[in-house]
C-alpha cells in the first residue's frame, strides 16, 4: 500500500493529520506506530489551536527523524534548517497557507466553532488533500 494511501486510512480512522503523516512513515523512522501515534496526538488541529497544521507538524516530526541530528554541529543543524524550510516552501507553494485556521477558514480552538466546521465537512474537504500533500512532500525530500 502507498504512503498516501496509508496516511488517508489512518485519518479516515480518526486519528488527526499529523498522526496520519508520521503513521505512513513509521518503521522507517526508529518508531513503532503505537509511539508514533502517542508522539504526534497533540498536533492535530493546528496544536488544537489553530496553528500550524497537523499534516506539516507531522512531516516535520518525519524530516526531523529521517534527517535530523542528535548530536550538535553547525553544519548538521544547518543541513536539517535547509531541508526544514526546503519543505515548508514547498507546502506553501501547493497549499497555500500553513496554519489549520487559515486552511479550514475557521478558529478550530473554539469549539462550537470546531463542531460547525465539522458538521459542513471543511475537515473531510481539506485535511485529506493536506495529508497526501505532506507525504507527497516528504517522499521528494527524502
């Protein structure tokens, strides 16, 4: 099964678009899924706040994984910030803009707001596309 294809079953299965991403790429990254899971549960949604959206949160958690460094070096923290805005270039050359509240179009932290956002499908409209996009993304830069 394709990345993008894992990463949409994961979503359609009610996990949030962060752990969506990093469950298309786990095994490959030194985490088993039930860690990768708990890892990036908090990032849907924006950090449930409406910031950053969960599908780059979680292909940044995978970049940094795949490319980061653990032990400190100019050159190595220099190589992964490159890679990093490389990604975040490319995501907002696709999707636009890279906070959920922007994407969605509205305040998902208020949770009336959050629930009418659900009950018209802005969710099943656009976390799917941002999804694939993130994996679409990642498998380039890897």
């Amino acid at each position: 099964m394709k990345r993008e294809e894992i990463a949409t079953n994961t979503y359609n299965s009610g996990y949030n678009c962060a752990q969506s991403v990093i469950s298309s790429f786990v095994g490959e990254q030194y985490l088993d899924m039930k860690t990768a899971l708990k890892l990036s549960s908090c990032f849907g949604g924006g950090m449930r706040m409406g910031a950053t959206c969960g599908a780059l949160t979680g292909a940044l958690m995978v970049l940094g994984l795949e490319k980061g460094y653990s032990e400190y070096s100019p050159e190595a923290k220099a190589e992964i910030d490159a890679r990093c805005i490389s990604l975040i270039d490319s995501w907002k050359k696709e999707i636009g803009r890279t906070d959920c509240r922007e994407i969605l179009g509205v305040d998902v932290s208020d949770p009336h707001a959050r629930e009418q956002a659900r009950d018209d499908g802005l969710f099943e409209e656009h976390c799917p596309h941002c999804i694939r996009t993130a994996v679409r993304l990642l498998e380039k830069i890897l």
